[in-house]
C-alpha cells in the first residue's frame, strides 16, 4: 500500500475533531530541550521539590490503604478543605455536596466542564493569546470559538488590555460562555475588578457562563490581587471556578483538580467526568486536603519566590535585547522579539518567525522557550512573542543567563546588519526604529 492510500484510509477513519489541532507545542519544546541538552524554559513545570508535609502526607495515604476508587466526584476530605479555602479566600461558600467535582487535574476539569454545557450551535468567547489547551477543548466539546485579542501593553505602565467594543461584539444569542484565565497564562494579565465587571454584565445580558481558570491564584505580583469571578455580584450562579494543586503546591504530575460549578451544572460535569476518568488518584486526594490546610505563610512565599525569579529573568532578558511584558501573575514571560534578525532560513526552518527563532534558542543556544504563535488561532499572523517559563528555572538560572548573554554578543552584531527587519504585527507592541515589514 503506498502512503498516499494510507493517508487516504486514515482520513476516513480518524475523527475530524481531532484533525483539526496539533500536538501541544509546548509539551514539543521539552522534547527538543531533552534533546539538545538545553535549559528547559518551555512547560510550565517547577525543578524544585514540592512540600514535604505533602508528599508525607501522600506516602502516609498509601500506607493507611487509600488506595481504591475515591467516591467519582471527589474525597469528602479534599471537597471539604476546597470549601474552606475558597470561602476564606474569596468569601464564597460553596456547597460539597453539590458544586465540586474532583477530576485529573484542572485540564480534566474544563473539559468536562465544557462538555457538559456545550450543545451544537454553542459558542464560546476566549481572549487570544491563550493558554493552548482552550483551542482543542473548544474543539473537542464542539463550540465554535469566537476570539478576542488582547493587546500588549504600551508602555511600562499599561498592562495586556482587550477592547471593550470588540468584546462586546464577540457575544450573541449563541454565546454559551466566555473563557476567563486569571492570573493569566501566557501573558501574566491579572484581570482588575472593573474588568470582570464588564464581563459580568455581558454574560448576564446574553444568559451565558463564565468557565474561569484560576490556577495561578497565588502567583501574583507587585501588590496583584487575585479576584474570583465567582465572587463578583450577580455570577455565582453562572460561574465554573477550575483550579487543581499542580501550580500551587508544585506537584503538576499528581493530575489533581476540579471544578466548582453550580448544583445543575456540577451534576451535568460530575457525569461526563466519572465517564470519562471516574476519579483522580484517591491518596493523592488525601494528601490534597492537607495541602489546602497550609497556612497563609506558605502562599506569601511561594508568591515571593517566584517575584525573586521574575526580576532575575526579566533583567537577563532585557540585557540579552529582549523587549519584555512584564507578567503581574503566573509564571511566564511574554516578550517581543521583533529587534533580533530572522534566524537562517535553512537551518531553522519555520513558517513564522517567532516558531523559527524557538528552534535556534534551543539548537544553538541550548534555551527552550515557547513559539508565541502557539497561543493564537491564527499563527500565520507572524507573532512575534516568546514565552519562557519561570517554573522551572531555579537550578538552571546559572546556565541560562550564560546562554542568554551569549547570544546578546552574537545577535549585536547581526542586528546592525539587519536593521531594516524590524517589525510589529500587532498595533501597540513597542516600536523601536526600522523598517516595518509583515
Ligand atoms: C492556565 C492553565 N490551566 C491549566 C493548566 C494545567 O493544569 P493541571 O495540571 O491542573 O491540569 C495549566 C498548565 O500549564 C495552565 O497554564
């Protein structure tokens, strides 16, 4: 059989949901960063060890037999420490018997979530750029997905900011929900009072929901503070609140989140998540509602960890000639690589510049970053933003800051030679002096 009827044979076999995406890029980049030996500044993972007390309390459940099914919608233990978390931080008190469902991490979480609302004919509102997974849950749940870009900030006071028209017209008699991810991933947006306000009004008047990914909630910057929509008037009844212990406790290989959601919806997404995953893994459950006991003192310094790497990166960034955004939550870096020349054509071959310039970071430089593209609908638009991930950057901070500063001294002098390649697809990105060419 030649590869051409393979091919053929495989279209009308395979589903054409899933044709229709492509492997995760980011998860892409830690293979080529394993593979070139280079600094792994791509998945958002931590390289330091997670709590002690919890892995203990982990080892501990195993030990005293936690070791089959936990009830499908979740342990009591942990379903009643997300209540009490969540009323002491936000000040919403959420029923355990009805509104949590326990999944395999927050990304079992939105899925079920949207399966569980989504008919045909459904849209669903996500702000662009965004975290890669909306694109194929969108997908797989069927919604068609109606964009709204957010621009980059202007200067160093302004932060990623969307347009209120352009929001607003995103949303019709269709609109099932908007998706809302705050402190954001890639951009490190930390949505304001006013704004979720906006949103508010919007989904109240079109009757649709708000699915708000709030796994960051404790990474926060400069004074951010994270807001619930949960929490703001009039969307309680129409909020899916995801999180899940992977960033916040630093265990993302534990695959423990959930959902908060109200009773109709929660009992919709508790069917769809026993049949798909009937539950996550029970000790972990356990060691979960340890977890969510922590005091106050360990959130303030996981937040101050985390700013101490910020500035780190951010001042090798800018010395290397990065333009940089300057994240106010969660744990990455968007930057504007408009200022470095296009890598050789040849040797990093790639449709977009930003996707060409991630191979020759991590080729040539050893430094794994993701492509910004990754984070839009349409990459042919020629982003041109990295993001690179503070996670797991501790151990290798040494090397990368060699690395980074080693390319600063080879791309000075390319840039003197390619001044005219300057250029800026989005309105309000930086601009330097050069030609502008798209
Ligand atoms: C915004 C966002 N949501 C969800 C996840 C995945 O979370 P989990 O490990 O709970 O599935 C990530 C991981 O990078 C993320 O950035």
């Amino acid at each position: 059989m030649n590869e051409s009827t393979m091919t053929q044979i495989a279209r009308r076999m395979l589903s054409a949901k899933a044709e229709q995406f492509t492997e995760s890029v980011i998860r892409e980049m830690t293979r080529l960063a394993l593979k070139h030996n280079a600094v792994n500044l791509s998945q958002g993972f931590p390289d330091f060890a997670a709590p002690a007390e919890i892995k203990e309390a982990a080892r501990q459940a195993i030990s005293d037999d936690i070791n089959q099914y936990a009830i499908t919608w979740g342990a009591k233990p942990l379903r009643d420490a997300i209540v009490e978390k969540f009323e002491r931080t936000q000040g919403v008190r959420v029923d355990p018997e009805r509104e949590i469902t326990i999944c395999c991490g927050s990304t079992e979480a939105m899925m079920a979530a949207m399966m569980a609302i989504i008919n045909p004919g459904d849209e669903i509102v996500v702000f662009e750029p965004f975290y890669e997974n909306y694109g194929p849950d969108v997908i797989l749940s069927g919604a068609t997905p109606r964009f709204v870009k957010m621009r980059p900030p202007t200067d160093e006071n302004s932060f990623w900011s969307y347009d209120e028209n352009e929001l607003a017209a995103a949303f019709g008699p269709h609109t099932k929900a908007i998706i809302l991810n705050t402190p954001n991933n890639p951009t490190g947006k930390v949505f304001t009072r006013a704004e979720l306000e906006f949103i508010r009004d919007l989904c109240v008047r079109w009757n649709a929901f708000c699915i708000t990914d709030e796994i960051y909630e404790h990474i926060l910057y400069d004074g951010a503070q994270h807001i619930s929509m949960a929490r703001i008037d009039g969307m309680r009844e129409r909020t899916i609140v995801i999180n899940g212990m992977s960033k916040t406790y630093s265990v993302t290989g534990w695959r423990v989140g959930w959902a908060i959601a109200p009773p109709e919806a929660t009992s919709a997404i508790r069917k769809v998540h026993d049949f798909l995953t009937v539950g996550a893994a029970a000790p972990l459950q356990q060691a979960g509602a340890i977890a969510l006991h922590s005091p106050q003192s360990y959130y303030d310094k996981l937040a101050a960890s985390y700013a101490e790497k910020r500035a780190r990166l951010l001042k090798i960034l800018e010395n290397a000639g990065f333009t940089v955004f300057k994240p106010r939550g969660a744990y990455y870096i968007m930057t504007d690589i408009s200022r470095f020349p296009d890598p050789d054509p040849v040797r990093f071959a790639a449709g977009t510049k930003d996707v060409a310039f991630a191979k020759y970071l991590v080729e040539e430089i050893g430094v794994a970053s993701v492509p910004g593209s990754s984070f839009y609908n349409e990459s042919a638009l020629h982003v041109l933003q990295k993001r690179i991930d503070l996670g797991g950057w501790r151990s290798t901070a040494r090397q990368a800051s060699r690395v980074i500063l080693r390319q600063r001294l080879r791309t000075v002098a390319e840039e003197r030679r390619h001044l005219q390649l300057h250029w800026h697809p989005h309105p309000g990105c930086f601009r330097k002096s050069g030609k502008q060419r798209t």
